[in-house]
C-alpha cells in the first residue's frame, strides 16, 4: 500500500482485509464483491502487463469473461468505492505533513474508439497523438502515498 515501504506479508493481508471489509457494502451482491477483490489482487500482482486477460490468468480464472463483466456491467457503487479508499488511506497514513499530489497521464492509444480519445499533445509521447488523459489524485505523507482519486478528462467535442 505505501511506497517505498515495506509490509510484511502479514500485515499486507491484514490491510487488505480491512479495506476489502470496509467496501463491502458497496456491492450489491457477493459476487461482485468477490470479484472486486480477485481484481484487485491481481492488480497488486507483480505482471508485466495489467489487463483483463492477465488479471483473470493471475487468479486463476481460464478467461476474461468475468472481469469483462464485471468492469462493463457490474452494478456497485463506483464513487462510494472510491471514497471508502481515500477515507482508508487517509487512516493508515495519517495527516501530518500530508500533501495531495495531482498528476495528468496522457495515454497513447492507436484507434478512436476508446472513450475520451483526441489527438493532443502528450507529453509521453512528447508531441501530438491519439491520447487518452487519465487526472490522478495521491495522497501523500512520510509514512507512504496511495492514489485517492482519479478523473478521466473528456475533450469538448468539436464540429
């Protein structure tokens, strides 16, 4: 959870029982909830890549299919998730000192299918291309930092 700290593998499943409990109830069902926290699991997972196929691979699953699902159509409360993890991180890592960090990511993408996809400068690709622009929120303080919130940025349309 902290950059550049250390958990033992104790207290790093502990941490993450915790935050799992505390977003339970932002799922309507279990399933849901089960899932969530297979992905997430996956996500902590040291791989070379992180998508779908390679989350689902990681925990065990023979396809994509349910995480598919999950992201696309689950019903759970998105926003609420998203809170119940700023307020945890918050916890765990305090006040004192603490700094908000904010971060603008553009994303080279290929095609124009991908939601909020423009040509715009990026700097990652240091000029012009298709890219998806991805605002970050981090909370830091001595004792670590964790992403808080995040906001895909929209282009206006343009005639």
């Amino acid at each position: 959870m902290a950059v550049g700290h250390t958990l033992d593998p104790g207290q790093a499943e502990s941490l993450f029982r915790d935050l799992m409990g505390q977003t339970a109830g932002r799922f309507g069902r279990v399933e849901p909830r089960r899932t969530a926290e297979r992905m997430v699991r996956g996500l902590l997972a040291e791989l070379p890549r992180k998508n779908c196929w390679t989350i689902a691979e990681q925990v065990g699953d023979a396809t994509p299919a349910v995480m598919h699902r999950f992201l696309s159509r689950g019903a759970w409360d998105h926003d609420g998730v998203r809170d119940d993890v700023a307020r945890f991180v918050v916890d765990h890592l305090g006040r004192d000192g603490a700094v908000l960090l904010l971060d603008e990511t553009g994303d080279v993408k290929k095609g124009v299918h991908t939601v909020g996809v423009q040509r715009q400068y990026s700097g990652t690709a240091g000029r012009i291309e298709n890219t998806q622009v991805v605002v970050a929120a981090a909370w830091a303080t001595e004792r670590g930092a964790a992403f808080v919130d995040r906001e895909l940025y929209v282009p206006p349309l343009v005639d």
